[in-house]
C-alpha cells in the first residue's frame, strides 16, 4: 500500500535539513504509535519495518523507550522451557 502525506513544503525542507528521511522517520512513528496501541505486533513491526531479526528490532525499540512488559510468569515460563532443554 501507498500512503501519501503532505505537509506544507517549508517545513518539510526544515524537517528534511538534518538529511534524515523522512518518509523513513513517518513510517517508525506510525509503527510504534500502532504497536504501543497493540494493533500491530512485534513480528508484524518487524515486517514492516523491514528488521532482518529480532534483536535490531529489540534494538529499534529500546532507542524509542518501547520495553516489554515483563513479568515474573514470563520469567519462570522461560526459565522452565530452559530446564525441558536441559540448560
């Protein structure tokens, strides 16, 4: 899908000044707007955010101060698929 955005021209020059791309930088603040809501999830960010693995999109996300809530019960279900692994 192709989606189009304008925004009056003299500011796009500004936004643009730093050389960063900013259909680039649209297309991560939609994304993480739509995660944090829970409407699109980590590999479907992933996906659409074009990150070969995890850990740059984990990367992606600590660098915006998107973390996970992680509780203890994820902890101790990670801990024994670790264990039936034998680690």
């Amino acid at each position: 899908m192709l989606l189009n955005v304008e925004i009056p021209e003299e500011l796009g020059y500004r936004l643009t000044a730093d050389g960063v791309d900013l259909s680039r930088r649209a297309l991560e603040g939609l994304a993480l707007e739509e995660y944090r809501l829970g409407r699109l999830s980590k590999p479907e960010l992933r996906r659409l955010l074009g990150f070969g693995t995890r850990w740059k999109l984990d990367g992606f996300l600590k660098e915006h101060g998107v973390f996970e809530d992680y509780t203890i019960e994820d902890f101790e279900q990670e801990r024994a698929a670790l264990k039936r692994l034998g680690y």
